[in-house]
C-alpha cells in the first residue's frame, strides 16, 4: 500500500505543473472567453491537452490514486471542448442554419415533402370536389360560426367584401381576427404535424388531410359564388409561404414516422434519434416561414387590394422558396 501511494505521489510530481498550467489556460478561457488567451496560451493547449490525455491514460492503468483520475478526467473533459468543440458565435451558428442547416436538411427531404404534399393538397381537392357536387358537404366539415359567415350562406358582396379591404371600413378588426385564426390554426397543425410523427406518421397524415379538407371547403364556397380567382390572389400573398411551411412540417413528421416504422438494423428509438435532427432543423426553419407569412398576410391584407399584385408577390415567393430549397449554390457541400 505505502509502495501505491509512493508511486502515485512520484507520478503527480512529475507532470502537476503541465497539469496546472491547463487548468489555467481553461479558467481563463471559461471565464473571458477563447480570445482572452495569449497566443502561448493557444500553442500550449492542444500540447498540454494531449498530455493530460495521456497521463490519464497511463494513471487508469497503474491503478492510481482515485481522485488523480477523476481530477484528470474532468480536466481533459474541459479542455476537449476548447481543443474540438465548435468556436463558433450564435450569429455564426445562425447563419450556418440558414445558408447550410435548413435548406440541406429540405432539399434531403424529397421523398417525404411530396408525400406530406399529396396529403395536405388531396385533402384540398378532395373538399373542393365534394362541395361543389353538394354543397351540404360544407356543413359536414364545419359548423356555422367557424369561418364568421363566409359559408355557402353568405352572399357574393360580402364574401367580396373578406378579400378587398377599405382601411376606413370598420370591419376591418373582423378581417384581422379571421387572419389571425388562419395564422393560429395553421401554425398549430404545422406543430403537431411535426411533433406526432413518432407514431409511425399516421397522426401527421390525418392533420395534413384535415387541414387541407379545411381550405379545400371554404375555396369551393368562394368559387361557387365567382369568387375563385379573386379568393386565390388574397390566400396566395400569405399562402405560398404558409401552406409550404405547412407542408414541410408535415414531411419532417414522416422522417421521424418513416424511421420510425423501418427502422433498419437500428432499434426504433435509435432510428428516430438519428432522423431527429433533420427533421427538427426543418420544423425550426418552418417556425422562421410562419413569421414571414404573418408578416406577408398582415401588411398585405391591408395594404394589397391589386389582384396583379397579390399574384406576383405569389410567384415570387414560390419562385424564391423553391431556388433557396432546392437550387444548387456555393457553400453546400456535396
């Protein structure tokens, strides 16, 4: 027992000063950050790193003193995270995201945007089409105060008078609360579309139909009185960036529920662990397409009654969605 402790003792003489001059370099970097160092400091802490590394190694294996290896282990732990970790700004980190992480993890993401695709829009058509063979099929997906008189009901004029705003027209705090429960209503189904997808993506499916079955009936309501494309260009200035953001919610939703149910030689729960990420990195970048659709719906619900206008802020949207998705650039990585 006295030849350990001799030994252990020997062992500590030896290299504690290389020890204490990382523990140093750490506090100091903890304390103020990387950029407080010198750069003797940078130089030694990789050198001084790897011979923490190594002490610890040699001492697990002589069977050293307990508290030497667990003082070198939280030692090397810390300066691990100086020596590999990211050094990176939460700007930097930010902007990462939106140059590399979001749109690699969409444009990964083919298969399931489609599939989340022919859900959300099959329910729109499905709706559409029901309706405008009967439209009592109107009543079936609704009840009567949720759109606030825009129903099959409701008369051409004041249909017309929900999509063409006249700032002075006192009924303009109707308009925005019918706004704002479109704005709620969506970003909830795009939550959960996402969240639910560990159930093998069944949940997520049925959210994406309902939704879609949802403005599918009330489009029918607007083209059946002539309003159609008078209807589009007022859901289209907000619409493209909404529903897109809809849709990817629901794709990230079925990464989860497609590793989920093939697994492949993982476990399921691993499987989904390795899928989370892509799927939480575009169901954050669906949180950013929400804002910029609240933002488009609010100033253009007021401001836009220019059919001409409300279809080119459309197209362009679509057309600046799908060139940041999906057009190759500089800076992705192959």
């Amino acid at each position: 027992m006295r030849g350990d402790t001799l030994k252990s003792y020997r062992f500590r003489e030896e290299r504690e000063s290389d020890w204490r001059k990382l523990d140093l370099i750490l506090t100091r970097a903890e304390n103020s950050g990387v950029n407080a160092l010198s750069d003797d400091e940078m130089t030694a802490l990789p050198r001084l790193y790897r011979q923490a590394v190594s002490s610890l190694s040699v001492a697990k294996s002589i069977s050293l003193d307990q508290n030497v290896i667990i003082y070198l282990e939280s030692l090397c732990t810390r300066a691990y995270f100086f020596v590999y970790g990211a050094r990176t700004t939460l700007g930097e980190r930010i902007m990462d995201f939106l140059r590399r992480g979001w749109p690699e993890a969409v444009s990964g993401a083919v298969g399931t945007t489609l599939l989340a695709f022919l859900f959300f829009f099959g329910g729109i058509g499905l709706a559409f089409f029901l309706c405008m063979q009967d439209m009592d099929w109107f009543w079936t997906f609704h009840n009567e105060s949720l759109f606030d008189g825009r129903n099959p009901d409701a008369t051409v004029e004041y249909l017309r008078s929900t999509i063409y705003t006249d700032p002075n027209d006192h009924g303009q705090s109707d308009l925005a609360a019918f706004s704002g429960f479109l704005f709620n209503n969506n970003a909830q189904i795009s939550l959960f579309a996402f969240a639910l997808g560990f159930a093998f993506g069944l949940p997520t499916a049925w959210l994406l139909l309902y939704n879609g079955v949802t403005i599918g009936s009330l489009y029918a309501v607007f083209w059946q009185k002539g309003l159609g494309f008078e209807f589009t260009g007022w859901l289209m200035i907000h619409g493209v960036t909404e529903l897109f953001a809809i849709t990817l919610a629901g794709a990230a939703g079925f990464v989860i529920g497609g590793a989920v149910a093939f697994p492949g030689r993982m476990t399921r729960l691993a499987s989904a662990r390795a899928a989370g990420q892509k799927a939480a990195t575009m169901a954050m970048g669906c949180v950013i397409m929400l804002v910029i659709a609240a933002l488009l719906e609010g100033f253009g619900r007021q401001l836009i009654n220019s059919d001409v206008a409300r279809y080119t802020i459309a197209a362009v949207s679509l057309f600046l969605w799908c060139a940041y998705f999906y057009l190759p650039r500089a800076g992705r990585d192959t």
